[in-house]
C-alpha cells in the first residue's frame, strides 16, 4: 500500500507539468491600438445599459424590451450558449476517475440427478450434487488518465474559453437586435412624416389645380398652365405609394424583431408620431473602454483563448499517456455473506506513439495555425470596433449640420411659396415659377425629415459601436432551464 501510495503521489507531481503556451492577453500595441487608446481604461461616466430609454419614446422602450425577450435569434443564442455550458461540464469530468459498478446473480438447477457444473460471473467453477445452487457477484471498476502533460487541463481552459465566447456572442447578438429595433422604429417614423409631408403637398397641388383651372376658363392663362398643374400633382401622387411600401416593410420588420407576425405592430404604431430625438451630446471625451464594452471584441478575445488552450491538447498528444485502472470483486453463495470476501487489483499502462506517419505533429501544426487565425480575427475586431465608433461619430455630425442647414432651407422655401403663390392668384408670376417654389418646398421638407431621420439612426449606430445595450460588467451565462416549454425535450 505504501509503495502505491507512493506511485500516486508521483504522478500526481508529473501531471503538474503541462507542454501547452500560456495564454497571455494581448498589448494595446500588438492589437494596433493607435496611441491615446488604452485597453484598459476606466469605463465612461455615462450608463449606456438601457441607451434607448434616452429617446424618451415610451412606445420605443417597450419595443426594445420586447424584442430583448422575444427575439427568435436571441433564443437561437441561448441554445448555443446552453449547448457550450454542458461541453464544458463534459470537460470537466475528464478531470475525475470513472467509476462502474456491476452485481449478477445466478442460479443452476439440475435436470436429472447427478454432479451439476456451474461457472460464476467472475470465472469461479462450482459443482453441485442434486440440488441446486444461488451465487450472488459484486464488482466496482475504476479508471482515470492521469494528465501527465496538461492535454486534460488545456482541454478544460478551451471549452471554458468557448463558454464565455459563446456568452458574448449572446450579447452581440442583442445589440444587434436593439440597435435594429430602434433604427427601423426612427425609419418608421420618418416614412409617417415623409407621408404627412406627400399628402400635404397634394392637397397643395389640388388646390393649384383649381386655381390654374379658373384663371384658364377667364382666358388669363393658355392650357400649358393647367397641363403643368396636373403633371406636379401626379408626380406627387405617385410618391406616396412607396412611402407607404417602404413604412410598412419597417414595420413588418419590427414586429418579426419581437418575435411576431408581420403585421403584428400595425396598430400599435398607426399614430403618426415624431421622430425620436436623442441627447445632444454623447459621452464627450470618449476613453477607449469600447474594448471592454464591445461583446464581439471579448468574444474575438476568448476564441483566441480557446485556440491557444487547444495547442496544448495537440502537443500533449505527443508525449506518453499514463493510465490507472482498478477493481473490486466479491461473490458468494448467499446474499447476505457476499462481502465476506473481497478481492481487488490496481493496473497502470504507459502508452506511447511510436510512429503515426506526423499525424500528431500536424495536429499541433494545425492547431498553431488556427490560433493565429484567432489571434488576426481579435485584432480585426479591435479595428472594426474603432472604424464603427469614428464612422458613427461623423455620421452623427453629418446629420446634425444638415438638420440645421435644411432647417433653414424649409423656412425659406416655405415663404417663396407662400409668395409665390399669391403672385400666382394676382397675375404677377407664371406658373413655372410657382411650380419650381413649391417643388422647392417639398425637397426641403423632405430633406429636414431625411435629415432627422439620419440623425436619430446614426445616434443608434454610435451607442452600438460604443457597445451599449448590455451591462459589460457580467459575462453572461446560459439559464438553468430552456426559455421555453415548447421545445421538444
């Protein structure tokens, strides 16, 4: 027993060491951080959790917080993150010894009288006279690989590394649901608004219509004029149907994000309602903790990880394998005394690849090759993730001055039509000028809802490239239960 003892205390010793790299997190230098960005920074003083409750539209709120819920392609995500769980909790079980137990019973009874042979479940021949026999058996079988070289541990570390992955492309995936609420909601409004502006611009054009037909039957104006008048109010006519094509499509949109039919929201948003406005200024000074914050940089992070811990399970294939195997028997003719005696026995073998034609060692060959494919696809989303902030950033600027400069464009070109068109009714102006006025006024107006539009999108696009929308403090994890009893089990 002590020589045993001995051996185990060994192994366990050996099993200490491991051939796999230590994975190390990457420099803001080695990730092509430009200077004045720091992976490590302090997050921003803003809370952009729950972004979308800054627009202050109650009906945009509870859109977000239903497709947070409900949204088919989170559920989706769900399943993989629970999936990752339970591949790690088989990781993690190759840490232990396996157990096994057995018990058999046996009975002989002779057909005729004489010597009856019986051979026992554990090999042991019994002879009877003319009576029958009853033998009872127990066994317990136990086996465990020792990692001697850390191929189990870095196993372990990969599927551990591959659950947190998967639990950030969870949260990247509910960013990119909220983010799509939000923008088709703003789009949605903008069509109403666009909407507003046709059939007001038609009612415009009807009215023209009648004026230009009065002033030609008093012989004031040739037919061109009446021709021209119901040429602009066609035109206008015709842009309302894709407007309203294009509404209902975002809205369609919206309620699928929700996890409902179609035409699900119809109601809900028939109300024509302003376009959301968002705060002013957003974060100003912004440090980079957008590494920490983005989901998808963290999952890149984590893949990487995982692809590092995996070089480890390739290389430890390469090296002598240590296996511990042992038994416990016991049988007897009756239940009661079958464990009287006790039998047992401790096994070890050492395995080693002698010749496998470089298989293994393409395999760690391999596995280095994924891991710098790991590694370039974390650098790539590091990069990603600064384009999206700097693009949103400008974007949002964009929108803002265009606000501002067809804010001023639609005043004036709202008093040229005024004036226009009263010269129209008096005889001063022909009608091409009126026309040209009031087609003037429709594209600024169509411009300062464009304009708005773009504005509350680009709002959206920047708190997703800043990684708002989850509480980056928490690295998700699967529930205990699936989401929903329909599933099948």
């Amino acid at each position: 027993m002590k020589h045993v003892s001995s051996v185990l205390f060994c192994t366990f010793l050996v099993s200490a060491c491991s051939v796999g790299p230590t994975y190390r997190p990457s420099s803001a230098a080695d990730l092509g951080v430009p200077d004045g960005w720091s992976v490590v920074a302090a997050p921003a003083a803003e809370d952009l959790t729950r972004w979308w409750s800054k627009f202050n539209d109650p009906v945009l709120t509870r859109l977000v917080d239903q497709a947070s819920a409900s949204n088919l392609d989170l559920a989706q995500a769900i399943a993989r993150l629970r999936q990752a769980r339970e591949q790690l909790a088989v990781s993690q079980a190759s840490l232990f010894p396996s157990l096994s137990g057995s018990a058999g019973y046996s009975r002989t009874e002779p057909i005729r009288g004489g010597v009856t042979t019986t051979t026992l479940p554990n090999g042991t021949v019994t002879t009877t006279g003319s009576g029958g026999r009853s033998s009872f058996s127990l066994g317990l079988d136990a086996s465990y690989q020792v990692d001697l070289f850390g191929g189990v541990r870095s196993g372990v570390a990969a599927s551990r590394a591959d659950y947190e992955a998967a639990g950030f492309d969870y949260a990247t995936v509910l960013l990119s649901v909220e983010s799509e609420v939000a923008r088709n909601y703003v789009l949605a409004r903008a069509y109403q608004a666009q909407l507003d502006n046709a059939k007001a611009s038609l009612a415009i054009q009807d009215d023209n219509l009648e004026i230009v037909g009065f002033r030609v039957q008093a012989g004031l104006v040739s037919s061109l004029d009446a021709e021209q008048a119901r040429a602009s109010r066609a035109q206008t006519a015709a842009a309302i149907a894709p407007i309203e094509q294009q509404y209902n499509a975002a809205v369609s949109r919206i309620a699928v994000l929700t996890g409902q039919a179609p035409g699900a929201l119809k109601p809900l948003l028939a109300a024509p309602q302003p376009i959301p406005v968002g705060p002013a200024d957003v974060a100003a000074g912004i440090p980079a903790n957008i590494l920490r914050q983005r989901p998808d940089v963290r999952a890149a992070e984590r893949n990487l990880a995982a692809a590092t811990a995996q070089i480890g399970v390739a290389k430890a294939q390469l090296f002598p394998a240590l296996n511990l195997s042992g038994s416990l028997s016991a049988n007897a003719g009756n239940f009661s005394s079958v464990l009287d005696t006790i039998t047992g026995g401790l096994f070890a073998s050492l395995s080693q690849v002698i010749f496998d034609g470089g298989r293994l060692s393409a395999q760690v060959r391999a596995s280095r090759a994924a891991a710098d494919g790991a590694f370039a696809a974390y650098k790539s989303s590091v990069l990603t993730a600064l384009e999206d902030v700097e693009n949103a950033v400008m974007a949002l600027r964009s929108a803002t001055e265009r606000e501002q400069q067809f804010a001023i464009a639609y005043d004036a070109a709202s008093n040229s039509a005024i004036l226009a068109r009263s010269q129209y009714r008096s005889g001063l102006t022909d009608f091409t000028t009126l026309n040209t006025q009031e087609a003037a006024l429709i594209s600024a107006r169509n411009g300062l809802v464009q304009a708005r539009s773009d504005k509350g999108t680009a709002l959206i696009a920047l708190y997703g490239a800043l990684g708002g929308g989850w509480d980056s403090a928490v690295t998700p994890t699967a529930p205990a239960a699936p989401p929903s009893a329909s599933a099948p089990n």
